[in-house]
C-alpha cells in the first residue's frame, strides 16, 4: 500500500513539474530592439543570453562612418523573458554597452528601446 503511494505521488509530482517547465516556456515572447546609432556602420551581428540579459550586438569596423543618427530595428527567433537587454556596440575594438529600456508589450513580443545618444 505504501509502495502504491509513493508511485502516485511521484507520478503526480513528476506532472507538476512538467506543467511548470510548459507554462514557464509560454511566458516567454519574442524581443524586439529599436536601436538607434549616432553614427553609420552599424552591422547587427545577432544575439547572446547572458545569464538574465539578453545582448543584441553590433559591430562597427574601419577609419571612417557617417555622422548620421540611425535606427534599426531587430527581432529574436526565439521567445526569451529577460530581466534585462543591452545593446553592445563594438567599434574597431571598444566595447560600449547601453541597457534597453521596455516601450512596449504587445501579445507577441516585448519591444525595447536603446540608443548610443
């Protein structure tokens, strides 16, 4: 009898846990960033989670760029519920990160703003 017990209340925990992980997983939405350059050149080069942050990169590379302001826009494949999201730009090796700020939330994803201003 005990033994019965033991597998009914494993077999319910084990439920639990898997309703749990699938619920967590559907709280997540994809995330867009509207980034905005003080200067061309600007090459997205994807994303990172970084343990709670998620880290869209850019890289920017040569002598010259444009002195003009630029806004992009980006959007993850993937559903993520970050406590944070930074915009990293690397020019020719300096690194500068700035946080992103949350706009928006619509039914499908969390919209983000972060600007090198």
């Amino acid at each position: 009898m005990k033994k019965v017990f033991a597998v009914v209340v494993a077999i319910l925990l084990g439920l639990a846990v898997g309703i749990y992980v699938l619920s967590s997983q559907e709280d997540g939405k994809c995330v867009t960033l509207n980034a905005t350059f003080r200067m061309g050149g600007a090459v997205y080069k994807g994303y990172q989670l970084e343990g709670e942050a998620l880290v869209f990169k850019f890289e920017r590379t040569g002598d010259f760029f444009t002195q003009a302001i630029e806004t992009k826009e980006f959007t993850t494949d993937e559903k993520f519920s970050p406590k944070k999201v930074i915009m990293e730009v690397n020019t020719n090796g300096q690194i500068k990160r700035y946080e992103a700020k949350l706009v928006k939330e619509k039914e499908d994803r969390f919209i983000y703003e972060a600007s090198e201003l």
